[in-house]
C-alpha cells in the first residue's frame, strides 16, 4: 500500500499540476486588460522564422485581445520562408474570422505558408525588393506533394483571394504550376511574386520602406504601439506537441494507470498518469490538432481493456478493439484536422509507433519485473502462505471489486490470524519473518480447489490454507480442482485439474 505521506505529497503534486494548466489556458483565451487612452492602439504580430504550431494560438488570442481593447488595426510583420501547412491554415482561419482590421506588411519574404497568410489579411504592404508565393506543398524528403494535396491546398488559395477580392487566378499560380497568366507566367513555373509585380496585380496596397512607414500611410503614426511575442502557453504548445514529448506524455501516462491498477487500486499513480494523458491532450487541443474523436477513443480503449484484464480471462476481442481504440485516438490527436499531408501522415505514425513500443515495453517491465523488485513489494498484491486472507479482503482493493463474482462461503473454522503481539512489529521482524517465508517448500505439484474465480488472479485453498494464486492465462471457476505448476513465492501460479487426473 502507498503510505499516506506519499498519497498526500501525489495529491498536492496533482493540484499543482492542475492549477498550472488552468493558468497557462487563462493566458490564451484569457484578453489583457488594457488601460483607457484617448490614442488608437495598434499590435504588432511578429511572424518570422519558420512557421510552427504554437504561432496559431499566439495569433488567435492577439486577435482576441486587440478586438477586447478596440485596437485600430493588427499589423502581420511578416518575414518567413513557411512553414507547418496546418499551422498556416488555421492561422488563416483567424485572420477571416477577425472582427478587427487585419494588415499584412511583408517585410522582406512571405514563402508558401507565409503567402497565405498575408492573403488572409484585409491589406497588404510590403517592402521594395519583396516577394510572396512559392507555395506548392512539399514533402519532407523535399518533393513535391501528391496530386490531391496540391489541389485542396490550391483551392484554399484560391477561395481566400476570392474572399478579400484579389484575383484567384493568380493565388492559383502561386501553388500549382500548370496555371498560366498571360503577361505574368508561363504553364510549367511556380508564381512568386515580386513587389512591383504585386502592386501591379493587386496583391499589395501599397509599397512602404519600412514600419514607421506603413504607420504613416495608415494613418496611424501617432498611436499607442503594442508589441507582442508568443506567450509561456504558446512556448508550452510548441514543446508539448513535438513527436517525441507526446509519444512519452501518452504512453507514460497510460502505463501509470495500467501500473496503479495492477497493485490493487486506482490511486496517485493513476492521477498522474491521467494529469499526463491531460496535458497531451491540452497542448494538441490548443494547437488544433485534437478533437473530441480522439480522446472518446482513448476512453473506450481503456474501458475495453479493463473489461479484457478484470470481465473476460484471455487476450480476445475486447483486448484487440481496446489496443486498435487506443492507438486509434492516439493517432487522430497527432495527425491534425486541417489539410492532412503525406508529411502529416508519417510524423503521426512515426509518433504513434513510437508511444506503441514505449507502451509494451513499460506493459512488460510491470507485468514482469515490479512484482520482483524488493523495493516496490509492498506494492503488489502478495501473498504468504501462513496468513490466511479473506475473500472479502482482497476484492475490496481498489477496481476489482466491481467486478467480482459473488463471495464464496468460507470453512466452518478458518485459521485465525495471529494476536498483533506475535506479529513482527520492527523491520528486523520483518526480514526475519521473510527469510522464513523463502524457507518454505515450494508448492509446486500440490493440487486444491478455487475459492473464488480465476480471471485470471483469485483465492485457492491449497492444503487448508487460503492463498492468492494466478491461472496460465485461463478461467477457472469456483469450486474446480488446480494444481501448482510454479511458486516463486510472491506469485502462485495454477492450472484447471482435468476431473478424471
């Protein structure tokens, strides 16, 4: 058993990992206060280096926050050679959606996932010498994407020129080289366009030098400006959605429940590892890549797994659906809901691969190797020949109970335990009662009968002695003949004994 210090220390652990979660979601959907001024306010989104998940939420609560204050304009201070297409695209989605009027200052290069981007906005400016496009989807290995990303990706362009009323056909050019425009380019070349060609097809408003500049051209030079940066939250989402930090997060997670469940009970170890599976769950939702689905099947995994381990004896159907449930949700949490890409596709199964291995191999080292470490012994169910427990005792630990089979009558005159003042009460006691215990004989070979149900873990009574035994992997009902194959002391291990034997 946990003592209650540890318990009480994991509880205190808990909340404090709870408090810090609501605290860093507060920072994104929460809006700052800001001061009354009689100034118009402008922020400042800075989108430059390579485009990732965490610059989605960042964009999304400035948007939000600039809305709440009633600031003039959002200037995108745009300078990227691209990035995450899904990242992109929800970042596109915000800028539609704003309430608040949204400027895009192309401040040197705005490449593939940049140049939707800075379509999404209302205006555009950009710097003399600029570009903007180049933005067919490639893959990691640097080709270019299959046919049916290219056209959904195309579209996209296409549909959010349309909508801030720039011509589509030229957004088109930027993706998919097979478009041609008379007097800008020919079939067979990607469209990246440069700022004088920009200004001449309408894709900018304007040519300013610098941001000072484009305050004076907006009208805006005198107002109050509002420098913004990605927040802890947006940094957390960014270090919570690498692949390798969610295939430890998920599988670690899982593995603590499986382990608090294996020594008896739903306890701290199984809070931690649902805090865990919480915070993988949290950094995808943020950053858009997790969806209700995903978590509902992660549910129904454990649930059917729990039904294979404590309902059904046996690895069978509710343990293969479980294991396919799992990786399931696994999966659609890590591969996104935008546009999915061959890209996206390999890193959720390199991700989802890597949490399988890390799972049955944690599976294993629990199922095999903590019943022997001396450390953790008192941790997992075990049983001594010569203290007799009640069946009634043991189903009251933790989960079992509920799915117990009905108590089996004891004998008329069960051994009684001894009086406490014979118990060892000191931890040389204790070792020393141990040592007798490895003295014993082994069982091996002696037959006796279920007290209770196998499924495959249950009661024996084994020569007028009630003792915690484990099947081969079968049922056995109460009642029926068993006989034990292996004795390793802390774990009994028995088989059905035909009637006939």
């Amino acid at each position: 058993m946990i003592s209650g210090r540890y318990r009480s220390r994991a509880v205190t652990t808990l909340l404090g990992l709870i408090l810090l979660l609501a605290g860093l979601t507060m920072s994104v959907i929460a809006p700052r206060v800001q001061a009354q001024t009689e100034n118009e306010t402008v922020y400042i989104v800075d989108i430059s280096g390579t485009i990732d998940l965490g610059l989605a939420p960042y964009l999304s609560r400035v948007l939000d926050e600039a809305s709440d204050a009633n600031a003039a304009a959002v200037i995108l201070e745009i300078n990227t050679p691209g990035g995450r297409l899904d990242a992109a695209l929800q970042m596109r989605s915000a800028l539609l959606g704003a309430d608040i009027r949204t400027i895009a200052f192309v401040n040197r290069e705005a490449f593939s996932a940049g140049a939707l981007i800075a379509i999404a906005a209302e205006d555009v400016y950009m710097v003399p010498g600029g570009v903007m496009g180049a933005a067919t989807p490639i893959t990691g290995a640097g080709e270019t994407a299959d046919e049916k990303t290219v056209s959904a990706v195309r579209s996209t362009f296409r549909a959010t020129a349309e909508q801030r009323g720039r011509d589509p056909q030229v957004a088109e050019a930027m993706v998919d080289p097979v478009v041609a425009i008379d007097g800008l380019i020919e079939e067979g070349r990607l469209l990246t366009l440069t700022t004088t060609e920009a200004e001449e097809w309408g894709y900018t408003d304007g040519v300013v030098a610098n941001r000072q500049a484009l305050l004076e051209e907006l009208g805006l030079e005198d107002a109050i400006i509002e420098e913004t940066s990605p927040g802890l939250a947006e940094d957390v989402v960014r270090f919570l959605t690498s692949p390798v930090l969610a295939s430890l997060l998920f599988s670690a997670g899982f593995l603590l429940i499986l382990a608090d469940v294996f020594t008896g009970g739903i306890g701290a170890l199984a809070g931690v590892g649902a805090v865990m599976l919480g915070v993988f769950f949290w950094g995808h939702f943020l950053a858009g890549l997790a969806g209700w689905e995903g978590v509902a099947l992660v549910i129904v995994g454990v649930l059917l797994i729990g039904v294979e381990v404590f309902v059904i004896p046996g690895f069978g159907i509710p343990g293969i659906l479980g294991a396919a449930s799992l990786l399931g949700g696994f999966y659609l949490s890590v591969q996104g809901r935008e546009i999915v890409t061959e890209d996206d596709v390999n890193r959720a199964l390199g991700t989802v691969a890597a949490g399988f291995v890390l799972i049955v191999a944690g599976a294993l080292a629990i199922l095999f190797l903590l019943p022997k470490a001396t450390r953790f012994r008192g941790l997992v169910l075990d049983a001594q020949v010569n203290v007799p427990t009640t069946i009634p005792e043991r189903r009251n630990r933790g989960i079992r109970r509920l799915f117990s089979a009905p108590e089996q009558p004891l004998p008329a005159n069960p051994p009684s335990r001894p009086p406490i003042s014979e118990q060892p009460s000191s931890g040389s006691a204790r070792v020393r009662n141990l040592a007798r215990e490895d003295e014993r004989p082994s069982l091996v070979g002696l037959r006796g009968a279920a007290l209770s149900d196998l499924r495959p873990g249950g009661v024996a009574t084994i020569q007028g002695q009630r003792i915690d035994v484990v099947t081969e992997g079968d049922y056995i009902a109460a009642g029926e003949p068993i006989e034990v194959t292996l004795d390793e002391r802390y774990r009994r291990v028995v088989r059905r004994v035909a009637s006939s034997d």
